[in-house]
C-alpha cells in the first residue's frame, strides 16, 4: 500500500508541569521526538503535520478532523501527566475509527501495568524473574534478597534508581514505602537477576521479526552501583551513569544466544498481543539462565536510542520504518472497512 497522496499526523502529549513528578526529562523528550518524526516523513515525501495533545481531548480529536489527516502517527505516553492514560488515548482513537501506528490500546494497558504483564508472560511459560505486589511496606515479601523495587505503573524507567536496589528488610520497607507515597501505586517487588543486560527491538512487517540483538556494557560502571538501566542511565547523558551504561548493537554474542534472545522476544511480542513495534528487555544470570524484564510496547523512538540503532543495524531506513508503520495502519483500517462491510 502506497503512501503518496496522504497526510499524516503526528501526535504527541506534552509535558504537564502542574502534575507532580520527580522526573520530568522522559516527558520533555517525547515533543522532540514528534519534531524529528514529522520532520524525516516530511523529507520523505510523506506530508505531515504535529498534532499535540494538551489538556483537551475534545481539542485533539477536533485537530485531527480540522487537517484532514489520513492517519496518526500516535507518540503519545500518556495524557494529562498521566502515563497510565496512555491506552486511553489510543482506545478514543480506536472507537472513532482514527488508524494510529503503534499497539492497541489493549496491549498498552496490559504491558503498563507490570505484574500483570509477567502474570500473562509466566501463563505462557515464558521466563520471568519472582516478584510480588506489594501496597505497603508492612506486607510480608517472599523473595530472595537482594531484590529490586519500582513502580509498577510507570515507563521510562521511572522511579528507577540506584537505590531501588535493596539487600535487607529494612531498605525494602523504605524503598516501598517512597515508592507508594511518591507515585500514588503499588510497588512490584521483584528478584534482582545481577548479571548480563540485552533487548531486542522488534519490527511487524506482515509477521513480526526481530532485529539485531542489543547489550548494555555495564564493564565501565564504577563500583557501589548497581548494573541497572536507571532513570540517570537513561535520561542525563552528563551523569556518570548515563556514560556508563553503553549500548552495543547488534551485541557481542554467539549464535546460539542471539538466536533464543529473538525467538523469546517474538514469542512475548505475540502472547502480548503487540503490533507494529515493541521492545523486549532481558537479563541473563551467571548461569546463563535468561528472564524476560518486561515488554515495552511503545519505546523510545528517536534517532539516539535503542530502537533507531535497531533499525540501523539491520539496515533498515528511519523513514522507511515510519512508512511502513502507516502502511500498517492503513491497513488495519481497510480490514476494519470490510468487516463492517465498507468499502
């Protein structure tokens, strides 16, 4: 399906000051992102124009109708400040029959919330770390120490940093503790698997495929720090954490490692229910024993991260991606059109 002749709009929620949060440089990111998308469709020949969505959902749907846009090209990681309103956004686009790029609303809402996500992951037989749910810090935790501790609501590693890794009872309750206080949800406690770091983005191109896998080399972290991809790791490129947790693609591994990390990550792309583009991160003990992180069904975008050096790696275009994205959408509209009996 040709993209000449359409209109194309990139939509994107900007950052909610009023909100409370204690990180907002992942939210700030996500205009810029918007700006380089419809910039490259613009050089590309594909016509496309910025759609932000503000404090009015009315205003966003209203602008889509206004410009005539044939399709949306949906950044959008949440709404009003909220990350956990992010399937919102794409479930008010799916009832009016808007085509968006991007996962369904159904699977960013399961993949947002992470001790559901491992729940349907671990129905599946597919690896995942011990981890509890935890509201307080008197509930009683049955894990082995040490353990890690994050908001299970929350992406960007949000809420992630070097102290969320804990060794005692005593350092759990106060990490759990700032954890419910601060983002207002549970706390997923889970298992620290101490070792080896991977991810694998995947494309859907007709059938889901992986690319080229991904390590973090934490051999540079100076010791006293966890190796973990932390909120500093990934969002403030002058800390010491950021410069010292280096991506490497495709990763320095052998075959028969790549070939499991891609077929894991395809298999939980597909129990997940995603569609278009997702990320799968993994950690890999001394043993060699591999546990699946999370599914991320809406990383990162831009030309710096983990997902573009993918899509370089295995040769494929910036451009070319987000035009294969809207064939997608397109798509999925055209078989919309004829289950109802459209045409």
């Amino acid at each position: 399906m040709a993209t000449d002749g359409l209109k194309v709009g990139v939509a994107f929620n900007t950052y909610e000051p009023y909100i409370y949060r204690p990180e907002k440089v992942s939210e700030d990111s996500v205009a810029r992102v918007a700006e380089v998308v419809c910039e490259t469709l613009n050089q590309a020949g594909v016509p496309a124009v910025l759609i932000p969505l503000q404090r009015s959902m009315f205003t966003f749907l209203r602008r889509i109708k206004e410009l005539e846009v044939d399709v949306v090209v949906n950044l959008c990681e949440g709404f009003f400040g909220r990350p956990q309103w992010e399937a919102n956004v794409a479930a008010v686009m799916e009832v009016l029959y808007i085509p968006f790029t991007g996962n369904g609303s159904r699977t960013l809402a399961l993949c947002q919330d992470k001790h559901q996500a491992k729940a349907i992951l671990s129905s599946f037989n597919l690896p995942v770390a011990p981890s509890q749910l935890i509201t307080s810090a008197e509930e009683m935790v049955d894990l082995r120490f040490p353990v890690i501790v994050k908001p299970n609501s929350e992406d960007a590693s949000v809420g992630v940093h070097p102290e969320s890794v804990v060794y005692d009872k005593e350092a759990l309750a106060e990490r759990v503790e700032k954890i419910v206080r601060t983002y207002s949800q549970p706390a997923i406690v889970e298992e620290f698997i101490d070792g080896r770091e991977f991810n694998v983005a995947l494309l859907e191109d007709g059938e889901p495929r992986a690319l080229p896998v991904s390590e973090i080399d934490f051999s540079t972290m100076p010791e006293g720090f966890p190796r973990i991809c932390s909120y500093e790791a990934k969002w403030y490129p002058d800390h010491i954490l950021y410069k010292t947790t280096v991506p490497i693609c495709p990763a320095r591994i052998d075959e028969e490692l790549r070939q499991k990390l891609q077929e894991l990550a395809v298999t939980a792309f597909r129990v997940m229910g995603c569609r278009d583009y997702a990320r799968v991160d993994f950690r890999m003990n001394d043993q060699g024993e591999i546990f699946i992180l999370e599914v991320n069904p809406n990383p990162d975008i831009s030309l710096d991260a983990g997902y573009a050096r993918a899509l370089r790696a295995a040769g494929i275009e910036y451009a070319e991606f987000w035009k294969m994205m809207i064939r997608n959408a397109l798509k999925r509209k055209e078989n919309n059109a004829a289950a109802n009996g459209k045409r």
